[in-house]
C-alpha cells in the first residue's frame, strides 16, 4: 500500500476531514491534499506524524527479495579486487554482445 492510500484510507475510517488531520498533526489541509493525491511523497517522519495524529502507528518491515544470487556466490564476488570484478563484468559484456548479434544473425537468416 502505498503512503497516500494509507493515509486516505485511515483518514476515512476514522471519520476525520483532512482539515481536522491537518490540524491534529500540526500541518495545513492543501498539505494533507497533496500527499493523500500522490503529488506528494512524504518521509517517514511526516507519515508517521500523520498516523500518530490518527492515534496510529506505521511500522516498517523488510523481506528478502528473491534472487539468484546466493550468499556464497556474493561473498566470492566481493572477495576479488575491483580489477577482476571489472574484467569479469567486461567478459560478461561481450559475450552478451556476441549472443544477440548471434540472435540477430539467427533471425536475419530464417
């Protein structure tokens, strides 16, 4: 959920105008406006002003995102200098370079 909907959606749950919010949390009702339509994108600290005039709290969790990469390919990675990490990437390069011209020669030809 992003900030504005949870803001809105708390707002109107509460029965609270956005002048009222605005005036609880210490702000102006266009400010309120402009972050619940998205203009805005406000910090942390304002979204949790705003939930704390509301009598609620945000709270912040993380998750791993999923990836290919494993810790132990990572460590490895990191374990070389930025000499070799840059040839690495410069190898990697080429050859994607060389598999779509490969590509490109492969579908010109059919």
């Amino acid at each position: 959920m992003l900030p504005s909907e949870l803001i809105s959606s708390t707002r109107r749950r509460l029965g609270l105008s956005q002048r009222r919010l605005a005036l609880r949390a210490g702000t102006t009702q266009a400010a309120v406006s402009r972050i619940e339509r998205g203009l805005v994108s406000p910090t942390f600290t304002t979204l949790r002003e705003l939930m704390l005039a509301m009598g609620e709290e945000p709270t912040l969790s993380s998750r791993r995102l999923p990836t290919d990469w494993d810790p132990a390919h990572m460590a490895s990675t990191l374990q070389r200098t930025p000499e070799e990490r840059l040839a690495l990437a410069l190898s990697w390069n080429r050859m994607a370079g060389r598999l779509a011209n490969a590509g490109r020669t492969a579908r010109n030809d059919a």
